[in-house]
C-alpha cells in the first residue's frame, strides 16, 4: 500500500531532474564557398591541342595561374589543375572553310587533391593569338589565309613570267612569252592553293586563356585545407578580388662562375 505511493514520488523527481537537464544546442552548419556559374578562371595550357595532331577525345591539361575567391577566402588557389577533353575538330577546307577547335573542361584538382567535376569552355583567349574565339560556343577557330593564298598565286606568276622571258627571248617574241608564262605561272599558283589546306587552329602549349564555369562548384571548410601548400613561383602568390593577372615569369638566378 505505501510502496505504489513512495515509487510515484520517485518518478515524478526523475522526470523533473530530466527536465530540468540543459538540452545540447545543434552543431553549426559547415561553410559553405560556392564557385557560382559564370565565374572566370585564368589558366595556362599544359600541352597544346591543334586541328592538324588532336582528335575528338583527347586530353587538354591546364592549371590555374591565378586564384578565384569566394568571401574573400581562396577556394581555387594558384597551381590547381584542370582537365578537359576536345569534343570537336574540323579541319580547314582546301578551298574555303577554317579549322575549328572546341575544348570542354570537364574537372577540377585542387592541390590538396579535392577533385570535382564541372563543365566550362573557353570564355577568351590570350591577345596575341592568331585564331579567333567564339565567345558563345567557346569555339576556336583558325584564321583566314587569303593573303597567304595571293601571295602564293602572285609568285607563281611572277616565276612563270620569269621563264616566259626567256623562252620568248629565244623564239623572238619577249612580250609574248612574258604573257604566256605569267598566265602559266597563275595557273600553277592557283592549283597548288586548291590543292593545299588552310592554316590549323592551335592552342599552343604555355598559352593562356580564361575558363567560364556553366556549373556552380561547391566546397566546405574542410575541403579547402591547404595546410602549408604554396603557390608555385611561376603563379600569383598575392591573391585579388578583382583585376587582371600577371603573367610575368620570376628569372632563375644565373649560375655564378668559378672565378667570382
């Protein structure tokens, strides 16, 4: 009879005790760094891609030679690397027609060896390139050789025109044969430039153009623990918001002589 009593008492103070008990407060959320879409990446070509040696599949490696930053933390610091894969070759026509390159950037490897999958293409390329960039697809494409076929056609000429003197001057008739050879010379010129194809397009091996994200890149605090990584020399070390990079190189130090 006085147990059921004395046990309910006991109860009711455990349940108050637990009550009274502080609740653990949740753990913070992780940060998050979001690369957004759009964003533009400077890089440097490992090695080169052309319309003449590569073909659909193949490998473009490049890595980072300046660093994005999200919040003001660096996300992609300078040495990162970044692969893609050639998607398209057209080869310049022999009559008319450019050579056509377009490169699709497929993965990013940060130096800690966080890696994650994208898609970019090229937003622009180095100024003293010869091709031009479609900004839209991201295509390349070779220039025009309508001078380079001219100048072709107009040696040719000038060669025929050469040995025409010379075989009129032996039959008499020096202004004729200087026609007849020109014409001949023309002729020949014009068959090798149709015979002959238009200039490639290249992405040279150490040049430099600007990657535009089509997906956003998502790391947290953890995945962008560098511990003690620094930049390579031939990078930036200071990072920057905004602003274009220098792509100055730092000399090596002359070898000193035995002498000095």
């Amino acid at each position: 009879m006085f147990l059921r009593p004395f046990l309910s008492i006991i109860f009711v103070a455990a349940g108050l005790l637990r009550a009274q008990e502080p609740v653990p407060a949740p753990a913070a959320p992780a940060a998050q760094f979001t690369v957004e879409t759009g964003t533009k990446v400077p890089l440097s070509l490992i090695n080169s891609v052309s319309t003449k040696h590569s073909a659909e599949g193949d490998r473009v490696y490049l890595e980072t030679v300046f660093p994005v930053l999200v919040n003001g933390r660096i996300v992609v610091p300078v040495g990162s690397y970044v692969a893609g894969t050639v998607t398209q070759v057209k080869k310049p026509g022999r009559v008319k027609g450019r050579g056509e390159l377009y490169v699709r950037f497929d993965s990013l490897t940060l130096p800690n060896g966080v890696t994650r999958d994208f898609r970019g293409r090229i937003g622009s390329m180095d100024g003293n390139a010869k091709d031009e960039l479609d900004r839209t697809e991201g295509t390349v494409r070779s220039e025009g050789n309508k001078a380079g076929d001219a100048r072709t056609v107009g040696e040719a000429a000038a060669a025929g025109a050469s040995v025409g003197v010379i075989a009129g001057s032996a039959a008499g008739h020096a202004g004729m044969g200087v026609g007849i050879g020109a014409a001949a010379g023309a002729a020949a010129g014009m068959v090798g430039v149709l015979l002959s194809r238009g200039p490639d397009a290249v992405l040279a091996r150490g040049s430099t153009l600007e990657m535009v994200l089509d997906r956003p890149i998502r790391f947290n605090e953890t995945d962008l623990n560098f511990g003690n990584y620094q930049a390579p020399r031939a990078g930036i070390a200071a990072p920057a918001e905004a602003g274009s990079p220098d792509r100055s190189r730092s000399p090596l130090p002359l070898p000193r002589r035995r002498d000095q």
